[in-house]
C-alpha cells in the first residue's frame, strides 16, 4: 500500500508544474524545464520554467502558452555584483530548441548594506538573441549573441537534494501548532506560518527534485507526527494552504497582517519569485494529494 501511494504521488507531481513538449518521436524524454549549471561556470544557476505558471511582467508582456518558456539566469561574480538575464523563448516541435530574442541582460551591484545601488545597476543588452538545445546525452547547449561565455557552457540539470522526513516535519507540519483561531495574535502567527512555508519551499525547490524520493520523504514525515501535530495538522491546515495558495495569484494584494507582523517585505520577494511560487504550489499540491479523501 505504501508503494502505491507514493507511487501515485509522485506521478500526480509531475504532471503538476511542467507542460510537456509536444508529442514526437524525437521527442526528449525530459521536459526542458529545470535548474540548469556547469560547473566550471561558478556559482551560475539557469532556471527555465513553463509560462502558464508565470505572472505578466515575468513574460515580459508575451502571452502563456504550452511552447513558452521564462529563463532566469543568476551569476554572482562576488558578494556585491551579480549578472543577471531574463528571457522568454519559445520551443519548438521537437522539444530540444528553445528560441529567443529580446532577453535582457544586466548586472545588479550592491553596497556594503546589502542595499541595491541603482546607480551602478543597468541593463547590458535589451535585444539578446539565442538558442538553448537538449542533447540527446541530457545535456544542454547555450548559444547567445551577448554573453560570450555560453559557447564553452554545458549545461546539466542541478541536482537538487530532497529534503528528509525530519526536514519536512519541521519547516512544514509543526508550524500548524503554533497557529490559533479568535485570539487578536491568531493573523500575525497565521502570516509568519505562510512566510515560513514560502521561505522553506525557497530552500528547497520541490519542482525540480526527484518527485518519487520527495514523495516518499513527505509520506515518512506525515507518518511521523505525534498526536498534537496531528491534531494540529486537522484543525488549521485549510487556513494555512488557503492564504498560501492565495498568495499565488498575482491579482491578489498581500495584505495588512503581514505589514503588521513586519514581514510585507520579505513576503513580497518571495512571491514574486516564480521559482519559489512553483515549489510552493508544488509542495501544497502534493500535501493535499496525500490527504485526498478515499
């Protein structure tokens, strides 16, 4: 029986946040969605991500689509300065090339205070041009017209560790008991709650793990608790996936209680980032599974 719901979970998860390529035999067997690095190109981290699960302004004002992509590229180059491109392509029917035009490429510089100095930060190239392919050995080539280096990058998918039962119990079930219901503190814990889980499904990108090791680590977790957290986990556990799940909706204002618990601005960056949105949903998605009613 244990088997044949992780086995389920694990398959309910992946159909979740990625769009499969259109249906070809030459088709690769790995959607093209991902965190992508070399090695040899330090501290580099691409992330591509299908668009149905990007707000407007991520797509760069293109509609969503099963063919469209968003990729965000991070490089620190030290603690202060950072290059960055965020592009919007389209793949095509084989499923390997993934086609651009438009990326913006620049570089954020910050002060000793950690605080963004606008002055030295600046788009390098509003109209980078370029292609990404999958490799039939599960590699990717990078082919860009304003970031030289990427004709010596060989892409490989990050290896993302899944985090233990123990791991899972702590940044997510035992949070439920410290939750209350008709008390005057009952938002401000209930916003510090939904932060922690979008701070934990930062850590941890559960989109782009292995989904049958995350589901059986979810399952030993669940397994795991004692009786308070149970009871915890029965009684708050829709108010916490309800204002989390909220907050994924762009259209959707964050709201006063987490000004209140002085977490607006933290809250604010987390959603706004899509990767972190994706492994949000993705984590409550296979919570929820876990726990359907027979």
């Amino acid at each position: 029986m244990k088997k044949i719901l992780i086995w389920t979970l694990a398959l309910l998860m992946a159909l979740l946040p990625v769009v499969s390529a259109p249906a070809e035999e030459d088709a690769p067997e790995q959607d093209i969605s991902g965190i992508w690095e070399d090695p040899a190109f330090d501290r580099m981290e691409l992330v591509i991500l299908p668009s149905e699960i990007t707000w407007a302004d991520e797509r760069m004002g293109e509609e969503s689509g099963v063919q469209k992509y968003v990729v965000l590229m991070n490089w620190p180059s030290s603690d202060h300065e950072s290059t960055f491109y965020h592009i919007v392509g389209t793949l095509d029917d084989t499923g390997r090339n993934l086609s651009y035009q438009g990326g913006l490429l620049g570089e954020y510089v910050y002060g000793e205070d950690n605080e963004l100095d606008e002055e030295e930060t600046g788009l390098l190239e509003d109209g980078g041009t370029g292609v990404f392919t999958l490799m039939e050995d599960g590699t990717m080539r990078w082919e860009d017209s304003a970031l030289k280096e990427t004709a010596e990058m060989v892409l490989r998918r990050a290896d993302v560790p899944v985090p233990s039962p123990e791991e899972i119990r702590a940044g997510y079930y035992q949070l439920l008991t410290g939750l209350e219901t008709g008390t005057a503190g009952a938002s401000l814990k209930l916003a510090q709650a939904v932060a922690d889980v979008y701070r934990f499904c930062q850590v941890h990108p559960f989109w782009a793990m292995d989904t049958e090791a995350f589901a059986e680590n979810l399952l030993a977790a669940q397994k795991s608790l004692d009786e308070t957290e149970n009871a915890a986990f029965a009684q708050y556990r829709g108010d916490l996936v309800m204002e989390a799940v909220r907050l994924l909706d762009e259209r959707e204002e964050l709201g006063g209680m987490y000004a209140d618990a002085g977490l607006e601005d933290q809250m604010s960056e987390l959603r706004n980032d899509p990767s972190v949105r994706l492994s949000v949903e993705t984590f409550l998605f296979a919570v929820e599974t876990l726990n359907e009613e027979p």
